[in-house]
C-alpha cells in the first residue's frame, strides 16, 4: 500500500448542517432495547416524599404526645374519694375556681367558681351548668353553709376526711365534688362526678396569655368601685360594652366581678370565658397548640391540678375525637338560676333553690342541645326601649312580628343601653340567635335585674338600634 493511502485523511470542516444517523434496523433474534420512562424515574421521587412526609408525621405525633405527657405529669392528682367514678353515659367534670392567693395559703381557700361540664366524646357535645357560689348546702360539722365553703374545708381537714397521705388540694377537690353530687343528686340519674379540675386565679390568668388572650363580647358597661385585689385591699374596674380583645389579667377580671351584678350574671360571664379559650384554642390548630405547649405548661404547674387521666391514649383519642367537632358557640350553656327556679329562695345572702329548679338544671345539663326550630320553641318576645327615642320599642316589635316572632306588649327599660342585647331568660337559642341575627345584637343568659315578665326572651334596645 502507498504511502498515499495510508496518510489520515484531512480534517473535516465543521458546518451549520445537520448530520442525520441512520437508526438501524432491528436484528433478527434480538429485543430492542427500550428507554426509560419518566414514570419510572418519577416514582422513587413520589416514594421517597411519601416517606419523609410519614416519618414527620410520626415524629410530630410523638413530639406532642410527649408534651401532652409532661403537661399531665405537671398537673395530674389522685382521686381520694370512695366510689369517684359516675355510672351513666357521658363524663362528669366539675371545674372548680379557687381565690387562694399567691404567698397566703391559709387565707381565702374557698371554690369560687363551681361549674360541671358534662361531655359527651362520641356524639361530640358539651354542657355547662354554673353553681352560684351563695348556694346553701349541708356540710359535715357545719350544718348549712355557702357551697363555695365545702373546697375550703376539704383542704383544711383533707388527712382527717380522706386517709393519711391525702393533700389539702385532694381533700378540697373531693369534699366540693361530693357536695355538688349531693346537691344535684347525680347519683339518683345513674350519674357522678366523674373527674375533678382545680384552677386558681392566677394558673386562669396564665392560660389565656398562653393561648394569646382571648376575644370577648362584652354586653354592656360594667363598672366596680370594689374589686378585690391581691393585698386584700378594693380598686375601681370598668368595662365598656363590644367586641374586644382580652389579656389573662383582664378576663379575670372581667369573669370575677359582681358588684356591678349579681351572681347569676357573673356566672354567665364565666361561661363566655370559658368558650373563649375553648374559640381561641381551636383557632390556633394542632400545630400552634404545639408551640404554644412549653409556655401552657409553665402556666399550668401549679395552678390547675385535675383528676382527669387525658394523657391516657383512650382518654386523649377521645378529647381530640370531641374537640376535632366541637363548634364554641353551640356548647350548652345552664344556669342555676331564678329564670329555671322561680320558686327559689334568698335567705340572708344564701340561695336555696326548690328540687324541681334542681331537677330540671340537671335535665339541661345531660341532654344532647337540639337545633329546635324558631316556630318548634314557641319564644314569646317583648321588646323594651333602652334609648331615649320614644316609640323605637315599638317600631321594632311591629318589624319583628312582620318577620314570624311572637312578641308581646313592648316597654321602657329600667336604664339606658349603649348595645342592643338579648336576654334568654327560659332556654330559646334558636329564637334568640335568629333576634341576634335581625338586630346585630348579643345574646346573654339569664334575665335583666329587676324585671317582671312572662316573656322568653327579652330584648333591650340600645343607642345602636336608632337609625
């Protein structure tokens, strides 16, 4: 072969034409080789998140049931009573309000607050029953007594009533939940206290800055030129009427007040505050509960002791179960109270309420709330003028008729109102919602002072309701 041939050719210009390689053609035999799908790249991607994603899952699980843990093991007490448990369906929880204050131990140990919610898990609703503190009761060595004296008691004389061992904050516990059995008469309805919470002033406080404070529909103006204070002194508290963001220290204090009322309305103002942490808390979901964990246990150790076992995983699935359908604004809301008990005596500053006002509290306290019909409740309506426009109560009754309510002869109010409010003096909450809903009004519990009628439901007309 010359020298020629074998010389290497000459280097190729590059240009701007496409080179086309010929595929070739499949070999007789042999499968052709297949190329990979994006499905099969796609689908370790879609495993692996899968997998992260339940890994977090678990992990956050985890992280809150051991929050839950820590919180429990801060504030779980022993039951020291015989027979504690309730027989009937549902639970029983009394939520008792003690002023015991900070630095005197041995001063002011009474329960204050006496409310018993009973729950229902599976069918996912709550009652509230407020207990005035002024009530009578019989207590062992006293005799007839304020109930708000029986947490006192068991606190002084807790070795003595409950067995060696047993902490003045378990005698009070036990000895106030047997007198509200007793009171009730719980057991007769194949029911009890089922558990026991105890909450002072200051743990109450802490809770709702905590949470982030809470929101609180005030109703109308509330002033007190004799609220105690700390160091047993009185100072001046007011609170205008409206919608208005509350701190712990405030809705205390808003929740505790009563010289500008009686008992039976500082008992409703409770139960507003109670589902305001119950709003807030939903509000904030699974994870801001999270966060907000270390700084609720901190304010729970020490200021709220209960004998409900919620770190239990059956007791736990349970509460988030309830809570996960829980609406606040229809969780029921009972008053032992004149509008349930006229025939209800006052003796001194003690009230003495009548078995058939007990029996029928405790009827509202353990049946499911219904959704009645406006038309099913039969509310009868009277309209007062809380205003200085003469003819306005008027006026609103005839436009109230015109829309279905049944409305009796309308009238002037003891005061002047700032606010339209609602009273439900006899349990009507879908006539009074549906009178909230026309009026833009709030509706309250209860009956106004010193008013004689035979209507359901009272509405006072404040200067919002002059056009």
């Amino acid at each position: 072969m010359s020298d020629e041939r074998r010389r290497d050719p000459a280097p190729r210009a590059y240009t701007d034409e496409t080179i086309v390689v010929p595929r070739r053609p499949p070999q007789p035999g042999v499968a052709p080789r297949r190329r990979a799908t994006p499905r099969r790249r796609i689908w370790p991607i879609v495993r692996n998140t899968l997998l992260g994603l339940l890994t977090g899952a678990v992990l956050l699980a985890g992280l809150a049931y051991w929050q839950v843990s820590t919180i429990a093991a801060a504030i779980t007490t022993r039951d020291v009573r015989p027979a504690a448990f309730g027989l009937g369906a549902g639970s029983n929880i009394l939520i008792i309000g003690t002023d015991e204050r900070v630095g005197f131990p041995a001063e002011g140990v009474r329960g204050d607050t006496l409310v018993v919610a009973h729950y229902d898990t599976l069918g996912r609703w709550v009652n509230l029953l407020s207990i005035p503190r002024d009530t009578q009761v019989g207590l062992p060595d006293i005799g007839e007594t304020k109930i708000n004296v029986a947490y006192g008691q068991g606190y002084g004389r807790a070795e003595e009533l409950y067995g060696a061992g047993t902490s003045p904050q378990q005698g009070g516990m036990a000895l106030a939940a047997q007198t509200v059995e007793g009171l009730l008469k719980l057991r007769d309805r194949g029911q009890g206290v089922d558990h026991i919470a105890v909450i002072n002033f200051d743990g109450f406080a802490r809770i709702i800055d905590a949470l982030g404070g809470v929101t609180i529909d005030v109703p109308r103006y509330i002033l007190d030129t004799e609220y105690p204070t700390e160091d047993f002194g009185i100072t001046t508290v007011e609170f205008q009427p409206g919608l208005q963001r509350m701190n712990g220290e405030t809705a205390l204090i808003y929740a505790r007040t009563r010289h500008d009322s009686s008992d039976f309305e500082r008992g409703a103002r409770q139960q507003q505050v109670m589902r305001a942490i119950v709003e807030q808390a939903r509000s904030q979901g699974p994870l801001g509960l999270l966060i907000a964990a270390p700084q609720l246990r901190e304010g729970l150790e020490g200021a709220v002791a209960t004998t409900l076992p919620f770190a239990r995983p059956d007791q736990l699935l349970g509460l988030l179960w309830l809570a996960g359908g829980l609406n606040p604004n229809e969780i029921g809301q009972v008053r032992l109270g004149p509008e349930i008990d006229p025939l209800f005596q006052e003796i001194g500053s003690n009230l003495i309420w009548s078995e058939a006002g007990i029996g029928a509290a405790v009827d509202g306290l353990l049946a499911r709330p219904t959704p009645a019909s406006v038309a099913d409740e039969q509310a009868r309506v009277q309209v007062l003028n809380g205003t200085d426009t003469a003819g306005l109560a008027n006026k609103i009754s005839f436009e109230l008729e015109d829309q279905g309510f049944t409305v009796l002869t309308p009238g002037n109010a003891l005061a002047n109102a700032e606010r339209t409010l609602i009273y439900d003096r006899t349990g009507k909450p879908q006539t009074a919602r549906a009178l909230a809903s026309a009026l833009g009004a709030a509706v309250q519990q209860g009956s106004p002072e010193g008013l004689d009628t035979e209507a359901d439901i009272v509405v006072i007309l404040g200067a919002d309701a002059v056009e």
